[in-house]
C-alpha cells in the first residue's frame, strides 16, 4: 500500500464536486446518490442525470451555498 495515498470517507447524500469529462475540465457540485464499488461512486447531477466517478474525481464540498445540489 502507498504511504502517501489519502484516505478518503465519504458517505450517501454527500454534497461533493466531480470532475466533468466535457471539453473543459471542470469541477461540478453534485450529491452522491450510491456506491458502485470499493473506490467509485454514483453521484447525481443537479439536471438529473448519474456520473460514476473514483475517489479521485470527487472532492467534498465544505461551503455554505449547498443550495445548488440537486434534490432527489
């Protein structure tokens, strides 16, 4: 096991930001809405649609304005 490798908790119904693939990389507010497998989650966009992403590309979200997450 790497040293230096974080360790990382997060939980259902976490605000977070996940990477966007698009054409720019780009952080996105979303919600974690399952867990797809020891290191990857499934998190829901705020128009609905589901991303799965690793741990790597989702950060949590820690400021006051949770207003922009979507609601399921």
């Amino acid at each position: 096991h790497d040293r230096r490798a974080k360790f990382r908790s997060f939980n259902l119904d976490d605000p977070v930001y996940a990477t966007n693939f698009g054409s720019t990389l780009e952080w996105i507010p979303v919600i974690i809405c399952k867990f797809a497998g020891p290191v990857s989650v499934v998190v829901q966009v705020k128009d609905g649609r589901e991303w799965r992403r690793h741990f790597d590309d989702i950060r949590l979200r820690t400021d006051d304005n949770l207003q922009q997450h979507p609601q399921r």
